[in-house]
C-alpha cells in the first residue's frame, strides 16, 4: 500500500458515519483531538523502537503514518502538499535545511 492509497482509505473513512467508523469519530471530536492521537502512536513507536521489538514497532509505526494521515485531513492538507514540501528539500542537507529554518 501507498501512502496515496492510505490518505484514500482515510478520505473514505471519514465519509463514513461516525458510529460505523472509527476514523470519522475521530475527526469529528476535532483537529486537537486528531493531533493528540497522532503524538500518542508516536510515542508507542518511540517506546518500541528503544525496546528493539521489531514486530511492535512494526505496528505502531502503521499507527504512525494513519494517524498522520488523518490529523493532516483534520486540518485540510492534502498529502501532496507534504510530499511537495519533501521534493522541494530533496538535495539539500538536513544540516543545511535546519539552518535556513532557524535563520
């Protein structure tokens, strides 16, 4: 699966009615509550990856990315935006990107 696929999975599922679909209970308690969850699956995966659990960590990064997805829809910005943003970055250093941000 793609990461364009996955934002179609959330788009479907945030069509569906809130008590038949997680994902659009979910967005309709709102962006903060989209976002809060997103931080949470973060840290799992952070928790994970220190305990070298492969297979965890595995799972939790899937949380990651579908609950990136979905906070990003709570807040209108379309995955193509960020991979825009990551194209725009592409052959310059992570060093030098930092800079630019903070200069």
């Amino acid at each position: 699966m793609t990461l364009e696929e996955l934002e179609r999975v959330v788009a479907a599922r945030a069509e569906a009615s809130p008590d038949e679909s997680w994902t659009a209970k979910l967005l309709t308690k709102g962006p903060e509550k989209c976002a809060e969850k997103f931080g949470e699956e973060a840290v799992e995966a952070i928790i994970e990856a220190v305990k070298n659990d492969r297979a965890r960590l595995t799972s939790e990064a899937a949380d990651v990315l579908f609950h990136l997805l979905v906070m990003l829809r709570a807040r209108d910005v379309p995955l193509s935006e960020v991979m825009d943003e990551l194209a725009r970055r592409q052959g310059t250093s992570g060093i030098a990107e930092k800079a630019a941000r903070q200069g």
